[in-house]
C-alpha cells in the first residue's frame, strides 16, 4: 500500500514485521455457524455455514514505531485503506473485498498469491488490520474490533485433521466388535436410557462414536466406566436411591457417603470416582452388582423386588456394617452442605 496523504504512513519497522508475501497465504475465517441438517450426508457437504459479507479495506491501526519530530518513539494512530480512486489524497472508491466467489459454498478459507499486485496489496492490509486476530501489530491491535480471520496454519491444521481422522478410525474400529453389554456399559457411563432395543443402543453407541470420536474414547478408556454403569443401573432400578436435596447416596436404608452440594448434579460421575478409592468402596460395589444381577433376573423382575438368600442377607448386613467401623469416604464428602 502505498502511503497518500495521511493514508497508510506505516512505520519502516511496523513494516518489516509484515512476512513476505511467497507463493500464497492462506486466511480463515473465525466465525461460522454449524450445520444441525440431520442429514449427515448434507452436514458432511457443509459443516459450517460461513457468513458471505465483505471485509473492509479501511481501518485505524496503531503504530508504536512511530516517532515524533524529535526522533521519539510515541506511538500514534494510522489511518490504512486500500482503495481504487483518489481525489486531493482522499480516497473516493474504497475497494471492495469479498473473500469468496459467487455462487459457490464458502468454506471459510480464502487464498491471496504472490505475483498478482491486488492480491499483494489486500495481503498487506489483512496483515495490519485489527480484524485479524494475529495481526502483526501484537498486542496494539485495537481489541474494541471483534477479529473475523487470521492466517491459517496449514501445517497444524493438518496434523489435526490427521489427529482427527485417527480418533474416527480408532473410534470405530472398537465399535465393530462391539458387544451388546459393552453398549450398554458405555450407555449408562453417558447416562442414557438403556431401555431401548439392543440393536438400536449398537446403533446410538457407533453414531455417537462417528460424530464425537474423543468423548467416545474418553468413556471408552475410563477405568471407573464400569462403576458408572452399574451405578445407573442401580439408580434406575430402585437397588440404590439418592436424594438431591441431602446428598445421601443409599443402599436400603444405609447412607453409603452424602455429595458436596456441587457434585450432587452428577451422581453417577461422583459415585463412580468413590467407589474406585474409597477404602471400602469395592466391598459396597460388589454389593451393588450382586443386588443389580439380581434385580435382573427374570423372576424378580416379575415381583419387582430383590431376593436375597440367608447368605448374602448376612453378606451384605457385613458389607454395610462395616461402613460404620471404617473410613468410607474423605473428610469432605462427609460434610453436609
């Protein structure tokens, strides 16, 4: 940009900071709206719907190079433009940009290359300009302007690209083999309904693991998964109670540990994570499955209760006992909040 008037008198060093423009630079835009088509072969056509406006060639920048008539560095603000007509060192015709072509689907990224001398002109501005968030002006930007695009990183974008494709694949290859059980474990880990047809939940579980690889594998590898799952199941059939306005977790009529009033909004996470450390918590989850295996027999679903045998009465009045001669949780769950 050549410097007209008082447009675009950029400092010689605010210049220098401008990388050169080789071969082509390609931005991105930061603002999008995700496609919820649910056809996921229209979401797959256009993940994000990018707005399609034009940005401005005209902006104020400050310049902190900029020295007064005594060789001082004071900083000052910078009028730029980049504009097709001047009259008496104003522009008349500011140019016009918009960084997609007509009748196309933008995909948020458009290119500027080397050799065209609009192109290197518009790089330039886009460089300075407080609407890019990575600016070359730092931390000067004028933060009061919402940033709209910045330089795309074609290498880290790639590796994550890369990333993500080896999440899916990894996402689905365990999903292939998936078995009925193991749905249902990771169902109740997420706290969904598992009423549901067995091929239906498969179905749920392999949708999900497409559409969001990381949280799947997230559940997929969490070492308190199991406890998660039993804990729902108990929850749901009555085996256990838990009551939000105490935060008594119960087994009958025994309080195994009572919530932080934080924690009480995620039960199953919480519970999950104490019975995996406290002292007693394996003792009381055996318990747990053994009363869910129970509650899931086919006999006892008819009566809707559990039976317990005169061994596993004494078995669990044992278990539950001993939650009064041991440590069962830290000192701050024990508090009543």
């Amino acid at each position: 940009m050549k410097p007209v008037g008082n447009y675009n008198k950029i400092s010689p060093e605010l210049q220098a900071k401008i990388p050169k423009l080789e071969k082509s630079v390609t931005f991105k835009m930061l603002e999008g709206i995700k496609n919820n088509d649910p056809d996921p072969i229209e979401r797959q056509k256009q993940p994000i719907f990018y707005s399609k406006q034009n940005i401005p060639m005209r902006d104020r920048i400050f310049d902190e190079f900029v020295k007064d008539e005594n060789g001082n560095q004071v900083g000052a603000w910078v009028d730029i433009v980049v504009a097709d007509g001047w009259n008496k060192n104003e522009p008349t015709r500011e140019r016009l940009f918009f960084p997609f072509e007509p009748s196309t689907v933008f995909s948020g990224k458009f290119t500027l290359n080397a050799g065209n001398a609009k192109d290197a002109e518009i790089y330039e501005f886009l460089m300075l300009c407080n609407e890019n968030s990575e600016a070359v002006t730092g931390d000067k930007r004028d933060t009061s302007v919402h940033p709209r695009f910045c330089v795309m990183n074609i290498q880290k974008e790639s590796t994550a690209t890369r990333g993500k494709i080896d999440e899916i694949r990894q996402a689905l290859t365990l999903t292939k083999d998936l078995s009925y059980a193991q749905a249902k474990s990771i169902a109740n880990a997420l706290n969904w309904n598992t009423y549901t047809d067995e091929g239906e939940l498969l179905a749920k579980v392999e949708y999900f693991a497409r559409e969001k690889p990381g949280e799947f594998l997230k559940v997929y590898n969490d070492p308190s998964k199991e406890f998660k799952a039993e804990i729902k199941e108990a929850l749901t059939s009555g085996v256990a109670t838990f009551d939000m306005q105490t935060g008594q977790f119960k087994i009958g009529t025994q309080v195994i540990t009572t919530l932080p009033t934080k924690d009480r909004t995620d039960v199953v996470n919480y519970m999950g994570n104490w019975f995996s450390t406290a002292p007693n918590g394996a003792d009381v989850f055996a318990l747990i499955q053994k009363q869910n295996k129970d509650k899931n027999m086919p006999t006892i679903a008819e009566t809707e209760q559990i039976t317990i045998s005169e061994a596993d009465t004494k078995a669990q009045a044992n278990v539950l006992a001993g939650l009064n001669k041991t440590v069962t949780q830290p000192t701050e769950v024990l508090e009543t909040v």
